[in-house]
C-alpha cells in the first residue's frame, strides 16, 4: 500500500512515500521517494530535492514560495520524471498530515473532513507557526489528489493521558475549563523513540522509564512511563519549556507584563520576540542554529558561550524535573537534530547526573552514534542516541484508517 507523508515547516515542505507492507514494524522501511522543498534562503523561490530507492536524485529550483505551488511541484515528480515511482496519483492509497496541535478535541489521529478542518483552523492561535502552515499542506493536497482519503496525526495525542496534576496550569480554574492547560508536543517523535529504545534494549516499552530530549529547532522533553507519557516540558504551546533555536522556552509571564506597560509591546510584538528573536539566536546574536553558536563561541565570542551555558543550564534543571516524576531513571534518550548530532551537548547534559551512576563512553559520543547506546558498561543509567523517524509513525497511523 502507498501511503503519502506530508510534513511542513514555516519555510519548508517534507514529504515521503512508503509502500508499506508491515505497518507493525518498530523500524521504517526504505522509502520509495522522498520529496522536500526549502524557501527560507531564495525568497520568492523553493529549492527542491528528490531522491528515490533507486538512487535516482534530482534537485531544481521552483520561481514560487506559495506552498500550494510547491506541494504541487514536489508531488508531481512521484509520478513523472527521472524521479516516478507511481504510474499516477491514482497509486496513492491514502495521504498522512503531521498536525502540530489538537486541542482538547482530537487524543487520537482522525481521517480528515471539513469539520476537522474547520477545528485545527480554530485552534490556530494555540500553535500559529504550525496549524496554519499544516492545514494549508492539507488543502494544497485535496486540490491535488482530490479523492485520496486524508488522516490528520497530532503532535499532542501521545500526552493524552498526561495526569491532570502535571496537566493543568495554578491559574484559575476557568483557564481549564475553556481549554487552557498543557497539552505537549513532539509526541509523534516520542512515540517512535520510545518504542525505538526498547526494541534496542530488548525491553518492553512498559518495563522503562524514560526521559527522552527532543533537541532541535525546538526543543522538548518527555517523561515516559510503561509506555505512556506522564509528563513534558512544552505545555498549551510549543513555547513553553526548554530554550530553543529561537524560541525562548519558559520566561517569568510577568516580563510580559512589564514590556506590555512600560514599552507599549502589543502581543502581536512579544509573539515575535519570543518565537523568532530568543533562545539561542536572541542570546548569541549569531544564529538559531547550534553548529553555528558553538562555532562562534569556540571562537571567542562570549554572547555565544553565554546561549550554550544557558541552553545546558535548562537542559539539567527540566531533565531533573522529568527524572523526579518518574521516581527514577532507566534510560535517558538523545534524539532531534542536536540530540543526534552534537556529542559535546550531549557529554555536558549527562556530566550533571552522574551522582545517578549515568556514565557515557566518551569514544562511543564522539562516533556520531545513531541508534545506539553510549552509556558505559557499568552505568546505572542507559544512554540512547536514536534517530528519530516522525513519518514513518504518521504512515503507521494511516493504515488504521486504510485497511
């Protein structure tokens, strides 16, 4: 069966066919294309890559940003070209959209329908970088592939059974009542990486605890427990928590307030701030992007040093409340593009816990692990470097709804 992924950023469109014949595999199959198309460098222009299992490549260049352009530009190379793996779009059985948030209404995936639509449209301003960039990738398909059934796959569902103590906010009670509390992100990422693990292990998801760091762009964590997830670091946004590429993570609300009186800051102007002008690139003033700050710091720069020792600092504190919910730790697990790539954030995360007997192998670090363990032979703590695989998880959910 092909099942279709698709997958947007702000700037950015991912998208990936699977001919899937086990959905009950822990691990993806080989894809048999993969599409993603960038605009953030060129305005007015999308740079396209396409590779297939046949190692056919193709990269070129679209005059439009519009996604509906783009999708349409990407997804046309899956049946025509150097690049077709399909006779036609009719070989598309279904089509998985990565939604960002659900809300209070959706703890599970859900075949897509206009009132589905209209609802993650209405929850927009829960995740404004997000929802609205995900439901125009859905439309830009239904114009595309206007018989293909469609599933929408939340980011929020794997936290549905978050315990109400870790889930609602000390502020009024009406806050819960209208929706307000915290709802947790990354969860398609945790629901792989934690079946991952356990498969590397040889273990039972319900027989670890986990805290798993999302470590990219944005950043999270996950406390995971049988399986299931009692507690994480983002909350009614993906703002809150840890400090990220450009998103500064939890801040004192009453900075807000105080920006708001005294320097007339609408919301509209502290939604920029602390989205696209914080974290490491509002501290560095270099980048959002960890190779870049680490470089400029290696080089002297002491706003550069001073985003790093912050993003650790954050890093131990919040994985030191996770291991506190669980009551303990049995594996601590690195995934997301700094996550899996940087051996240095990964050594100065860990050297904070070795009072819990968590020693990493310095050589293993320094190897560029994927899926592997980097602890030492006599750590009480495993330490887990997984490749994350988002897509595959959103293909395994639309075959519930495809068979």
């Amino acid at each position: 069966m092909n099942i279709l992924v698709m997958n947007g950023g702000s700037s950015s469109q991912k998208s990936t066919l699977y001919d899937v014949k086990d959905p009950s595999s822990v691990q993806p199959p080989l894809p048999l294309w993969e599409g993603s198309a960038d605009w953030a460098e060129h305005p007015g222009q999308a740079d396209l890559k396409i590779t297939t299992a046949a190692g056919e490549k193709v990269e070129k260049r679209l005059s439009t940003d519009s996604r509906h352009e783009v999708i349409a530009g990407l997804l046309e190379t899956l049946w025509s070209g150097p690049t077709r793996v399909i006779d036609s779009p009719a070989d598309i059985a279904i089509v998985g959209n990565r939604v960002v948030h659900g809300g209070a209404e959706y703890r599970e995936s859900v075949v897509i329908t206009p009132e589905v639509k209209a609802t993650i449209r209405r929850i927009a301003d829960f995740a404004p970088l997000h929802n609205p960039v995900n439901l125009e990738g859905i439309e830009s398909v239904q114009h595309i592939l206007p018989h293909v059934k469609q599933v929408a796959v939340f980011d929020t569902a794997f936290h549905r059974d978050l315990p109400l103590a870790n889930a609602v906010y000390p502020g009024p009670y009406a806050w819960l009542e209208q929706g307000i509390r915290r709802y947790g992100f990354h969860g398609i990422s945790y629901q792989y990486c934690s079946q991952r693990t356990a498969q590397l292990l040889g273990r039972e998801p319900e027989s670890l605890r986990m805290v798993i760091c999302h470590l990219g762009n944005g950043c999270s964590l996950a406390a995971i427990r049988e399986g299931h997830s009692i507690d994480t670091t983002m909350g009614f946004t993906p703002l809150e928590g840890l400090m990220m590429g450009s998103r500064s993570g939890s801040v004192d609300p009453g900075i807000l307030i105080y920006l708001s009186r005294q320097h007339g800051d609408s919301p509209d102007r502290l939604e920029s701030m602390l989205n696209k002008e914080s974290g490491l690139k509002g501290i560095s003033g270099v980048s959002s992007d960890m190779r870049d700050v680490l470089q400029a710091r290696d080089e002297g720069n002491e706003r550069a040093k001073l985003a790093v020792d912050i993003y650790v600092h954050r890093l131990h504190g919040l994985i030191g409340a996770m291991i506190a919910s669980l009551g303990g730790l049995d594996v601590l697990v690195f995934t997301g593009g700094v996550g899996e790539h940087s051996a240095e954030i990964r050594a100065s995360t860990c050297a904070a816990f070795g009072f819990l007997n968590l020693n990493i192998d310095a050589e293993k670090n320094q190897r560029s692990p994927v899926d592997q363990d980097i602890a030492t032979h006599n750590s009480a703590v495993r330490v887990m470097v997984v490749h994350t695989e988002e897509n595959w998880v959103i293909a395994q959910e639309c075959w519930r709804y495809a068979v």
